[in-house]
C-alpha cells in the first residue's frame, strides 16, 4: 500500500519530537535542562480557567457555530480594531483549534498546485509543510542575522513570480524573534499590492515584545492592502493557553467563507469549553500578560548576556517571542549532531536550526525559570569550554 504523494516528505515536527525525548529522559530520572519548549512555562492565568469549569458547570458542552461562537468572534473583532486597528466584523473572523489549525485552513483555501508561497528563512517549521500539503511550491528568501533575519522589499521582489500566490510574515518570528518596523512592512505591502498576492501575517507572539516596541500589523497599513492580508492570532502564547488550542482568522470574506468551509468537513467548531476560556482572556483582566511579558524579557536579557560571553557561540538580540538563535558556525558541526551531542552529554535540550533552514543555529527557549536558565547554560558553557 501506498501513501499519498503529497505526505511523503512530511516527518514529525522537530521541536515536539526533541521535546518529547528530553521530557522521557526526565521521566526516566535524568537531569535534564529544556530549552526546547515551544510554549510558556506560566500556568493558565486563573480567570480563564474558572470560566472554563463554569462552562462546564453550566453544561456548554455541545456543538457551537463551526467558525467559533458569536460572541467569541465578537470579542476578537474589538481585540483587533483596540489592539491592532483592524476592522474585521464576526463574519470575517473564524476560530479555530489553534493557530496552526488557522493557518493550514487559509493555505487550503488559498494555495493550490503551480503556485508559489515566499517564506523567509529561517521560518517556522510547519509553513514549508502547509505549503506543501496544499500542493503549492515554496520559494525561500534566505536572511541573516546582519539584517535581524528580516526580508528587505529588494529581497522580496527578486522572488515574486506570475505564480506567487502568498508570502508568510512572521513578526515577532519563530524562531529569530525578528520585529518588523513600519517602514520595512510599508515596502512589503507595495509589493503585494503591485504584483496582487496575499500575505498571510502570523502574529501569534504579537503581546510578546520588548524594549518597549510594538507589533505592527500589516493589514492597517491602508485599504489596498487590507484587501490582501489574513491576520493569524491566537491565546495560546500570549495567556500561556496552548493547550486549550484556540486561534483565530481574520481576512477578506471570501478567503475567510472557504476558510471556514474547510473547517466545517475537517474538524467542524474548537472545543466549547476552549472557547469560553478564550473569551474570558480577551475579555478579561490584561495584567497576566504584562506580567508574563516582562518576566520573558528579564529572561532574555539574562540569556543574552551570558550567551555573548561564552565560547564560539553568538546571538542577537530578539525584539519579540520567547527564543534565541545562536549562531554556532564556529563548531563546525550540523545542528542536529549539536543538538543532539548537548542532549546527551550537557543533559540540556535544544532546537536544532536545521528544520528552521538555518543548519548554522540552534534554537534556545527562555520558558523557564531564571534558577533554570542559569543551570542550563552553566552546562552548555562548560561543554562549549570542552567541545567548542
């Protein structure tokens, strides 16, 4: 028997396969330090949970709209005009089981054999894989840490085709912690509105900044290219919820129905319950997020510092999401042998860059207490002082 063509060169995903292995080594009594984690290390914050069990309770255990509850969509539509200055109304808005569950919905909707999705690289491991599920052609920009690991509007034109279908952005980014300005993404939206593709803007660490930034959203930039954007969000990073997996959609109706149409036969609505605990975050108390924000950016201040001074290993500075990429080059060794060798003999467990497209990197995760941190690179200095 044999499988479809289209799932051959789909594996599992690195990052939940590496941190699978380092979470069985702890079960089996090894000491091991997680930098691999995808997801912050915060409890659900207790409001949301408490609107959770009162669903529950209250018996919202049915079927709702396939495209998420009314008022839940409601919520996120004055979510993005407050936060984000975008005017999506419920009917252009579907939620679904995460936001990877929305993304691979819009490249169903939108990709199709012959056309051409533009990632930059390195990218987050699943855009290659949606791409190629929905039978389109991925083209790479390849970007370095010169630039921050963003695309520049020269970049981007030198890969637009009469086949591209879409280019994927995502800022704050997965894993470089990249945080595209105004003026870079007004480059970007001239080009998308000259050579008419879509622009799919994963905002999923859109709450995550720091040095008191923001995260612009490409689709306020004006009408014309409003018309071209679909804006991917979710609770999962921002609340630390990503086991509730909601996320959400929001775009032109058009692309949104067939989104939605897609939805209906695959999975039909999210979890009632996930959904009642979404609104209660988008509705609720923001302070949780502050928090956690602010908490990450220590982290990250203290993960910088000490990465820099360390032994043939270089970062730069992540303006967004909870992840530092350090350049390893100088040890002349794959990533994957890098991440590996750490895991077995520094009892630490990293991401390599390889599935990132960047075999030159590997991935740190600073969900984890600062105790943790230090513990973890106290160990991956001295393998460096050993090994680099």
């Amino acid at each position: 028997m044999r499988l479809a063509k289209r799932v051959a060169d789909i594996g599992e995903s690195v990052t939940l396969g590496i941190t699978s292995k380092a979470k069985q080594m702890a079960k089996e009594g090894i000491d091991v330090v997680n930098f691999a984690a995808g997801e912050p290390d915060f409890d659900t914050p207790v409001h949301i949970k408490q609107a959770a069990i009162k669903a529950i309770n209250e018996g919202f255990t049915k079927y709702t709209p396939s495209s998420g509850m009314l008022e839940l969509r409601e919520a996120i539509s004055k979510k993005l005009k407050k936060d984000n200055n975008l005017d999506y109304s419920p009917s252009q808005i579907v939620v679904s089981n995460g936001a990877k569950h929305a993304l691979y919905n819009i490249f169903q909707a939108i990709c199709e054999r012959g056309g051409e999705v533009i990632i930059p690289s390195p990218y987050w491991l699943s855009y290659p894989a949606m791409a190629n599920l929905s039978e389109a052609k991925s083209v790479f920009i390849k970007t370095s840490a010169k630039n921050n690991f963003k695309i520049t509007g020269k970049d981007l034109a030198s890969k637009i085709t009469k086949n591209t279908k879409c280019l994927i952005l995502n800022s704050p980014s997965n894993p470089t912690g990249s945080l595209y300005e105004l003026n870079e993404l007004e480059e970007i939206a001239k080009l998308a509105v000259k050579n008419k593709f879509f622009v799919i803007s994963d905002e999923i660490y859109e709450r995550i900044v720091y040095d008191n930034k923001k995260c612009i959203s490409i689709a306020s930039l004006g009408k014309d290219i409003y018309g071209l954007v679909i804006t991917v969000n979710g609770v999962s990073k921002s609340y630390s919820m990503t086991g509730w997996r909601i996320g959400y959609a929001a775009g032109p109706v058009e692309v949104m129905k067939a989104a939605a149409n897609v939805q209906s036969h695959a999975t039909s609505n999210p979890a009632s319950i996930s959904q009642k605990a979404a609104l209660a975050a988008l509705t609720g108390d923001q302070r949780c997020v502050e928090n956690m924000r602010a908490e990450f950016e220590k982290r990250r201040d203290l993960m910088i510092s000490r990465i820099n001074k360390m032994k043939n290993i270089f970062c730069v500075k992540p303006e967004g999401a909870f992840y530092i990429f350090c350049d390893i080059s100088k040890l002349k060794e794959s990533s994957v042998v890098i991440a590996n060798r750490l895991l077995k003999e520094a009892k630490v467990a990293v991401i390599p860059g390889e599935p990132f497209g960047a075999d030159t990197f590997i991935r740190l995760s600073f969900a984890a207490n600062v105790g943790t941190i230090n513990i973890g690179l106290d160990r991956i200095g001295e393998w460096l002082n050993k090994n680099g």
